[in-house]
C-alpha cells in the first residue's frame, strides 16, 4: 500500500495525506488519573516493579532531557532484565548511544518493541539489522504527545528521571545535581501513564512550581545518581566556523530580511546545528543594530538564546528541553523563560501550539528531494541515525521553514531525486539554503515573488541537485532491502514511511 | 619495494598507498562506496593508463574526496614512489 507521498507503507495502517489533515479529525483524548496526594517512598527497584505491578508484555516510557548522560534508562532496563522480564516495549522520547546497553536485551528479546522521536548509536544499528522482535515506531516530538493522550501509545508505567523531588512527592529539572531544566517531553506520560514512577537522586523540601505534580505521581525511587550533567549538553552546540557553513547562514540572513521576517515582535526557533547556530548570531547582530526586539524563542534552548534573553532581544523562551546548562541555569532564574509541554509545542490538535506562532524555523537535512521532502531520519544506506524530534512539528506550523544545509556531505548530494526516507514532507518545506543556491517550494509563489527581486541565487532543486552530481558525479542507484523493520509515524498518527532492514 | 603514500583521513580527504607490483590490483575502501566505488576505481585506472603505470598495487582509503582529490593524491603518490626508487 502507497501513501499520498508514494511511499509504501504496512497495510491496514492509516496513510499519510497531507500536513493538514489532522483538521478535520476530532482530539481524542483518553482520561487522565489522579493519585490525591498517595505517593509512596519505595526502597529499590525491585520494589517498585512490584508495587507498579510491571508485567511482562507492558509498555514503559523515559525520557531524554538527561540525554547522552542519563542513568535512569540504562538502570531500570538492567533490572528488567534481571528480574527476567520480557516482551517489554520501550517508550523513549529520544534514545541516545549512552543507552547501547539494551542491545542485548533486544536481542534475548526482554524488549521486543521501541517507540521513539529520535535514536542513533548501537540501538539504531541493531534495529537497523533486523534484532527488533516488533516495528521500531518513530514520532515526533509532538506527534508522540498525540500518541500518548489518544491512547495509541498507552503507557503502563512511565520512569521519569527526576533531578529533584519533594517529600510531598513533586518533581523539579530545576535543582539537584543533575538539574537538566525543563521536563517537556515527561508531561504527557507523568499525564497519562497508567503508573508513574519518580527516579530521583536529590531530595529537598517543598518545591514551588513543580514541572511534576505529585497528583500524578505513583511513587518515588531514590537513587544514588540518575545522569551525569556533562552528558546532557547536546553534542552540536558549537557555532560552525566552517566558511561553507558560515555563507549558508550569511545567505540564510539574506534571505530572512528580504522577506522582513527580523521585525520587532517576530518569533523564530533553529536547530542546534552549527549553521543554525551561525544564523542565529547573525540575526542576533541585526537585532542589536537595528534596535529590534523578538517576541519568542521556542524549541530546545541554547546558551546562545539565554543571551539574548539577558540583553532583553528576546520577550520569552519557550522551552520544552534545555540543550545545555546555561539553558538549564536560565530556567531556574528567569520567569521570561517558560517551560512547556511536549503537547503544547507541538501537538497538532493542542489549540495553539507554540510552533503555529513561529514566524519561522531554521532545520537541518540529511537529505532533500526535489519534491522538497525530507529525511533527517536515516543516512542514504536507509541505516537510522536520527529521527524527527521536532522536525516535522515546527516545519508544519512555522510561516516560513528553512533547511540549512551543505550541497554536499563528504561527497554525497544532500539533494536526490527521492530521499531514502520522508521525516518531514515538502509541502511544509519553503526554502532549502545551500552553498551554492537557494531553491523555493514552487507551492510558495509568493515566497518566489519576493526572493526573485533580490540578488539572492535562486535556482530550482532541479538545478542544485545537477550542480551536485557535477561537482561529485551521480551517484549510483541503490536499492535497499525490501525488509520493513518499522515505520514513521507523522504527527497526526498517518504513516509517511517505512524503515528497512540494512543489507 | 618502491612505496608512495599521500592524502590523509580527514573528510573529503583519502589515503593513497602505491607499491610497485607484478600485476595491477586496484583496492578502494570508501565511506561512499554504495555511491561511487566504480567511479572510484574507473578513475585510478584512467589516470594510470594517462601515466602508463601498469605494474602498481594501489590502495586508496577514501573519505569522500572529490575526484579531482582523488586524482592530486594518486600523482602525488606516484611521484613519491618514484623518488623513494631515486
């Protein structure tokens, strides 16, 4: 079966049609529970498994704010398979390499299922060859928010690495040794799962403000330590002084004025590539020249954006994950920086998720098609070494997206007459940068009409792909197996892909 | 044994080891393999037969390097494995 994109897909599941089909579809949502105050203080995990009632065949969720420095996920799995658990499904937001221990549980099949955002390292190698017992299901950052409160990722019991807990039983990223800042991406599971369970390794009187309210916690569990703070700054955090790099983002800047999108009062979320950090001190710059004042940053928050937030160039942060620990640090001072829920950044049935106010949003690519799709979900072999995140949600609701990218990476055109996979279909890509021009999605003709004025090179994907395949040669077909080994799942729950098994 | 080395492992670099031989015998180990190891290979044999070297054993350890890159650093070997003759 063939979805609107002409991509095949698993029978019987629901076909991706547009980025807007989720408008005629009605919110579901199942109900959510409350605990009234019941949290109870657990000895060990073992104790926990028992006092949650984990069985073998449930589903269980974490999330990555600790990202590569978290313990919780490791820990928890360890003890799963010790107590000799099996047929359990992984519900993480994000899985990182740190988490390469459970290899061994897929393979002896204590995990026979993984539902995820984003994955990369040994876990997105074995299931690339095939050691996943179930389709590895991949979402985004909102999409898995749909998931969960629709019930179609039901969550039986959700660890929530918590960097600090009260007595009461409330959860905070903001303090504790581990503090990682906001907890975004656990709301919907601390929400919806069946049991909830806090893992913490810092205890301290009454927090105000909870991100975790203890009406949905279960139980508590302390640990001795539940990340490493190194860890959780994100890996590409450093502005790019690669010349290529820094004329992408010049010409990115270029292209932002011409169309007026610095103004007082704009919004904007980039990615934490190095061309996406260079774009946003380039536009910084502007701002301060121009005495221009934005009105919101959102997405996962740098240390670059708390500058901006200190010298008052930007109104408010909207945060759902902190990228590193000045984010982290900021969260903790600052009112104008808000956390906010997976849902509410990205949930298309949310009534107005943050990403619909962007003015627009700069993104990377592994690679993009000439029908404007694109993958930042496998490498050009079809092997997974990503995922959405937040890809597809704010290239959707953003007014204006644009995809920063090299022509070419280490020879391969990032630009193919197919992707090997869709994250992130066309239709919700405008403008893709690269070194050596600047294609717009003919669906935008205004877009076209304005950047046609400038002196900006504007070619057609057409033309770029072709000065590619000049400069490194066209690159010979080839053909991936024809073994699925899971899907990816759009924002709206349709199916816009399907991974296969690596050859 | 007559040896040439040049090029390097950074990205969109290669590494180039030419050793006189009996016999031709080309290996390529690229990072773009799946995309361009016939290119690869055609290439070293047309930049050989331009220099009428038939009797090498060439290794090129590819990073993703551009032909052109490909080409400079097999010259650049060969000169090597001239002079280390001299």
């Amino acid at each position: 079966m063939k979805n609107n994109l002409g991509r095949e897909i698993f029978d019987q599941m629901k076909a991706f049609a547009s980025s807007d089909a989720f408008e005629q579809e009605k919110r579901r949502l199942i109900n959510t529970k409350t605990t009234e105050g019941s949290v109870v203080f657990l000895k060990n995990i073992e104790e926990t498994f028992k006092y949650v009632g984990l069985k073998n065949g449930m589903t269980i969720s974490f999330h990555h704010h600790l990202r590569n420095g978290d313990k919780v996920i490791n820990f928890v799995c360890d003890a799963i398979k010790k107590e000799g658990f099996k047929d359990i499904t992984i519900a993480a937001s994000s899985l990182f390499p740190n988490n390469g221990p459970l290899v061994e549980l897929i393979k002896d099949q204590t995990i026979t299922g993984i539902v995820t955002n984003y994955i990369n390292g040994p876990i997105a190698n074995a299931v690339g060859m095939g050691d996943l017992k179930k389709p590895l299901i991949m979402d985004t950052h909102g999409g898995r928010a749909r998931a969960i409160e629709s019930g179609d990722l039901k969550i039986d019991v959700a660890f929530i690495a918590t960097p600090a807990v009260d007595k009461e039983g409330n959860g905070s990223g903001k303090f504790g040794p581990s503090a990682c800042g906001t907890l975004g991406y656990a709301i919907q599971d601390l929400m919806y799962a069946k049991k909830v369970v806090l893992i913490s390794d810092y205890m301290t009187d009454n927090i105000i403000e909870p991100e975790l309210s203890k009406h949905y916690v279960d139980a508590i569990l302390m640990v001795d330590k539940i990340g490493d703070s190194e860890g959780i700054v994100s890996g590409t955090t450093k502005i790019t002084r690669d010349p290529v790099g820094r004329k992408i983002a010049r010409d990115t800047v270029k292209v932002l004025e011409a169309l007026n999108l610095i103004k007082d009062g704009f919004s904007m979320q980039t990615g934490a590539g190095g061309i996406s950090l260079a774009v946003v001190e380039y536009v910084k710059n502007i701002m301060i020249s121009k005495n221009i004042k934005a009105r919101f940053a959102s997405g996962g928050i740098t240390g670059q954006y708390v500058d901006m937030l200190e010298n008052n160039l930007v109104d408010t942060l909207y945060d759902v994950q902190c990228f590193d620990l000045k984010a982290a640090r900021s969260y903790r001072e600052n009112r104008r920086h808000i956390a906010i829920s997976a849902s509410k950044y990205g949930n298309p049935f949310e009534d107005n998720p943050v990403v619909n106010d962007l003015d627009f949003v700069i993104l990377g690519a592994t690679e993009v098609d000439l029908d404007f799709n694109v993958n930042v979900t496998t490498d050009s072999l079809g092997q997974i070494m990503g995922g959405s995140g937040g890809h597809a949600d704010t290239a959707h609701g953003a007014k204006v997206t644009i995809i920063v990218t090299n022509l070419l990476k280490a020879r391969l055109p990032i630009i193919k007459e197919k992707v090997t996979c869709v994250t992130t279909p066309g239709e919700d890509i405008d403008i893709v940068v690269t070194e050596r021009g600047i294609a717009i999605n003919p669906l935008r003709t205004d877009l076209i009409e304005t950047l046609s004025k400038t002196k900006l090179p504007i070619l057609t994907m057409k033309e770029l792909m072709n000065i590619a395949h000049d400069i490194a040669g066209i690159p010979s077909n080839y053909e991936m197996s024809k073994e699925p080994i899971g899907y990816v799942r759009y924002r709206d729950g349709s199916i816009i892909d399907t991974l296969y098994k690596i050859k | 044994m007559k040896i040439g080395i040049a090029g390097s492992l950074e990205s969109n670099d290669c590494l180039v080891t030419i050793k006189d031989s009996d016999v031709l015998s080309i290996k390529v180990q690229s990072i773009v393999d799946a995309f361009y190891h016939d290119q690869i290979v055609e290439l070293i044999q047309t930049v050989l037969e331009d220099v009428n070297m038939a009797h090498v054993d060439v290794t090129v350890i590819d990073k993703g390097a551009l032909n052109y890159t490909i080409k400079a650093r097999l010259l650049t070997a060969l000169h090597r494995m001239e002079a280390s003759h001299a």
